[in-house]
C-alpha cells in the first residue's frame, strides 16, 4: 500500500456548495436515478443510469444509454444492459451502474438482484456484475464469470447482505472498486463503506482487511482527487453530509460539512487513467422534487488548487 504523506491544509479551497438544472426531466410513470460517472468520448457526453417503468426504486430496473453535445441536454438513447434469466443473479434487476475505460475497451458494473427479491428483502443477498463493450453504444456483453463482487459469508460482516453503488478508480496499478455494504439485520441506514482491488477489470476482486473504511454514506462518490481520493458523503450515519479527503485511499479525514447531491455521478475528466486527478465541477444526479426520480444536472467547484498537491 501506499504510504500516507503529508495532509494537504485545503483540498477543497474553492467550495461553495451546488447547483442543479434538469438533465432529463420528470416523466410520468418513469423512475431514471442513479447515473454513473458521466465521459466525454467522440464529442459527446455519456452517462448510464438505472430505469424502472414499476416503481420509484431501482431493483427491478434495467440500465439505460443518454448522450449530450454540451452536458446540459441530454437524450436517452436505449437500453444498455437487461435482466438476466429466471435463474441468474441479475434476475430481478440490474441497477446502479458505473463505469470504467480500461484496455481498449468500456466496462459497465451494475448491483443485481435475483428472482424472488420482492419476497424477501431483507434476507436476499446482492452481488456486482459486469458488462463490456467496444463502444459506448455496445452491444454490451456480459461477463462470463459473473457476478465479479459477492456479498460476505460471514453475517458479522459489514457488506454479508449487500455490496452496492460501486465506483472504480485506477491507483498504484491496481482497479480499486469502492462499495457500500450492508450487514444482514441491519437497517439501510447502517450503510458502510468497503473497496477491493484487481489487476483486471474483470478480477479477481480482493477485498481489503481493513473494511469497512467509511462507517457512513448510503452513496458511493468518489474521485481521483490530485494525489489523493475526494469523498462525498451522503445524509446518512455520524459521518453524513460532509466532503472528505484521503491521501492514500484508505484513510478518510473530514474536511467540511456539506449536503452533496442524491446518487450524484461526476463527469470524469480523468478518462480513468492513473493520473492526479484535476477535481469534479459537474456530473448527474436524482432528482426527487417530482412523484418519480429524474435526471438533474449538479454544478459545484471541486477543483483542485494549489501546491499541496
């Protein structure tokens, strides 16, 4: 692992809090929430996000393709990735994408359920998949040896009933993929947050021994922040509503307090490669002003300024 280094005095210099604009607005009957990281490929915006004609929720949804020429007006394009077979783990529903650019190709992970999720939610166990393609259009094909991340066997452990809303980041040559996870018995409230590493976009994935590394949030934001991770923590646990910064991806220190966007996706100008990452000023959320989830545009300053990095 890398070693900790000096603590830079002000990550976040120029924060003012954020802004929002519709991205794809409310439509009747319709649930679109949870977007991925959004990228710049070929001229155009991208983003993936969860869609569910049943429900507000996304756990029966399937996930779907938008793309915008400015980053402010968005047109959805199709469906991206759909349930699996009656017997698969992605049965039930595919959700909360993210993604990766990595060897030529782009790589879609999505949180599953299987078939009978309804009947029992608080004893179904989750699992991450994995889609691939050529292209951000696909086709999208998945990946063989499914699902890529499983929940805990051990019940005392923090992700033994969910591990969710992962983010990948490219970092001492390694895929590191952070999650949430959930305890069996535990509320959705006790949401904690764990990482695992691989080699290959495909795995296998090692969970860290030192999870969890965030006892707080119920959305994974992360980013590749100068040398170090920024953090977006969401409204839930001792450690909600706040920005935090880690300078070896492990250990996150609060940095101020902070009511960040729902599900927020940031635009990615770091391409996913290792590099020190520039900070976020945009991406996509949820927005919930209106009977179903929709689309909004988040704007903020989350720059990176300064020698201390």
């Amino acid at each position: 692992m890398e070693q900790c280094t000096q603590f830079p005095e002000k990550p976040f210099p120029g924060f003012q809090g954020f802004s929002y604009r519709t991205a794809i607005p409310y439509e009747e009957g319709m649930t679109r929430r949870d977007p991925s990281p959004v990228i710049f490929v070929n001229r155009l915006y991208h983003v993936w996000y969860t869609r569910n004609a049943d429900d507000h929720h996304g756990f029966n949804g399937t996930i779907w393709h938008a793309v915008s020429r400015d980053g402010f007006d968005w047109k959805e394009e199709a469906q991206a990735i759909g349930k699996g077979g009656q017997s698969a783990f992605d049965g039930c529903g595919v959700y909360t994408p993210t993604l990766l650019i990595a060897d030529g190709q782009y790589h879609l992970y999505y949180t599953a359920m299987p078939i009978g999720w309804y009947a029992g939610k608080e004893t179904t166990r989750g699992a991450i998949g994995l889609a691939s393609a050529e292209s951000p259009f696909g086709p999208w094909v998945k990946f063989g040896g499914n699902p890529v991340l499983k929940t805990s066997d051990d019940p005392e452990a923090f992700d033994s009933l969910r591990v969710d809303d992962a983010v990948i980041i490219r970092r001492a040559g390694r895929y590191w993929m952070y999650y949430k996870g959930r305890q069996q018995g535990r509320p959705w409230t006790a949401t904690k947050m764990g990482v695992a590493f691989a080699d290959h976009p495909s795995g296998p994935w090692r969970k860290h021994q030192g999870n969890p590394i965030l006892g707080s949030g119920h959305e994974v934001c992360v980013w590749p922040h100068g040398k170090g991770i920024g953090c977006l923590v969401s409204d839930v646990g001792p450690e909600g509503n706040t920005l935090q910064f880690s300078e070896d991806g492990l250990h996150f220190r609060k940095i101020l307090d902070a009511f960040p966007p729902r599900a927020p996706g940031p635009f990615r100008s770091d391409g996913f490669a290792e590099v020190a990452g520039e900070g976020i000023t945009w991406g996509l959320c949820i927005g919930e002003d209106a009977e179903r989830p929709y689309l909004q545009r988040f704007d903020c300053d989350l720059r990176v300024q300064g020698s201390a990095f």
